[in-house]
C-alpha cells in the first residue's frame, strides 16, 4: 500500500501528488516510468515520474486527467492509499556530455523531460528547454524546467503566453539561426515526435523521443506497447520507452493508439454517472 502525501493541482487538466514509494524513489533514473493500479478493481496504467526523493521514501507524478482512472486518482486526497506502485519501470535514458542538448516537451511531456533535462545539466551539456501548451491555462511547471536549462521557450498554439506556435516551430527557429545541436529529446503526444523527428531528419541531429504506446502489465508480458522501430519490434515498457525517432514507425504507432477510444469514451462516461 501506498499512502499519498500530498496533492496539487496544477492547473485544470493536470494534477501532482506525491506518494510514498520508497525502493521506487531510491531506484529512479531518468526517462523510466510507474505502473500503478488505484485499488483491487482497477486497471494498471503507466505514469510519468516527475521527481523522486530517496531521503524521504516518495515520488511526485503528474499526469493529466484524461481516462477514467487518472479521473478516479484525482478524487484521492492526503492520506488516501493506492494499492500498487510497481517500478521503476522501462529503461534509463543515457546521460553523458553530448553538448547541446535540446529538451522538447508537450503537453503532460513537461514533467518526464524534468529529470532527463536535470541530469544532462549535471553531466556538464548545454542544456536548451523546449515547453508546448494549447494556451496559457494549461501551461506548467516553467519554473521548474527553468531551474535545470541554460535556456528555456515557452509556446502556446494560441500565442496567449509565450511564444506563439508549436514546439516545432520554436526548434526550426533555433536550427535556422545556426544553434549547433547535438541531440533532441522529445517528450508528449505521438503527433509531435513524429513531426519533431522528420524536422531534424534532414540535418542529421540525434532524436531521441520517449514513446507513449497502450501499455497493461508494463513488464513485457502482454505486448501492448509494441512498436515498430528500424522494421523489428520492440515493446515500449522493457525496450524503450525512449527510442531513436528515426527509426519509429509513427504511423503505426497513432494507428495502435486509436484501438480502444470508443472503449476508453464509455469508461469515462460510466465513471461520470458513479457506474
């Protein structure tokens, strides 16, 4: 069991809680993952780990209130338990002095580039943040991202904060004005890796992109979260979830993620009546 700590909401899509997990908080490194399940009855689902502390015995995971369990784990509150909190899960990204390094994040994608963007800062690289919202009421956690780049933009689609435009947008501005770039990592919705890895294809930069494919057991069992990356397959909780984007097959990867949306849909709307 598992006993939440504290809770935060971050803005009206996206909530923090910190939950006691110590053997998880001690093993964490970035670009690895959780697997959590709320009670006897529920379904497992992976979250991103946001920041661990070993000292303590907890982690912080946000995660954005899209299905009927993220729904369901924002209705727990300080001292609520949660049956199981199994990981650290897939594999560490590697850190090493590559240079300059750009980390791109969309979205929910902005608390999983946190520890990989810390931990490139530490191994001595030129660290640049790339952060992408719809519009500025969902914008999160720049003070953070802030604290672990040497550089950090801020876009929203709508131009209400920030820049105005896409993630993408704000790293072709970069490539044109002559940044040397040694590798991009990207983090958040499928569409947007794809698009990141096509735009950097072409000038030779390393793409490394963190996949997030339909995922169960999270162990290799199930196979879920397989992937087509370089024509083999691979599965996303034991292979990856970070991959070299290009070589992912995306189309293959948006059509997987669009399987169970009508099941997904009915799920949502039963939690909603109580059901």
């Amino acid at each position: 069991m598992h006993t939440v700590k504290r809770k935060k909401s971050l803005n009206p899509e996206h909530t923090l809680i910190e939950v006691e997990a110590p053997l998880v908080a001690k093993k964490f490194k970035p670009g690895q993952f959780v697997d959590i399940r709320l009670h006897e009855k529920g379904e497992r689902i992976p979250l991103t780990v946001f920041k661990n502390y070993p000292e303590k015995g907890t982690i912080t995971i946000v995660f954005l209130k899209a299905g009927k369990t993220t729904m369901e784990f924002d209705t727990y509150e300080e001292g609520d338990v949660i049956s199981d909190v199994v990981g650290p899960l897939g594999k560490p990204v590697d850190i090493e002095n590559f240079g300059t390094v750009v980390c791109v994040a969309g979205g929910c994608g902005a608390p999983e580039v946190y520890p990989i963007a810390k931990a490139l800062g530490e191994a001595g690289n030129h660290v640049i943040g790339i952060l992408g919202f719809r519009n500025e009421s969902v914008v999160m956690l720049e003070d953070d991202l802030k604290e672990v780049t040497d550089e950090l933009y801020t876009a929203t689609e709508d131009g209400s904060y920030g820049i105005k435009g896409l993630t993408t947008d704000v790293l072709q501005g970069l490539i044109d004005e002559g940044k040397d770039i040694d590798l991009v990592h990207a983090v958040g919705p499928a569409i947007m890796l794809k698009v990141v890895s096509e735009l950097t294809e072409p000038y030779g930069i390393r793409t490394m992109v963190s996949l997030n494919p339909i995922m169960v057991d999270a162990t290799g069992m199930c196979g879920s979260c397989r992937v087509r990356v370089d024509g083999d397959m691979r599965l996303a909780c034991v292979d990856g979830p970070a991959f070299d984007g290009h070589k992912v097959d995306f189309d293959g990867l948006l059509n997987r993620l669009k399987l169970f949306e009508e099941e997904e849909r009915i799920s949502v709307e039963r939690f909603k009546k109580g059901q």
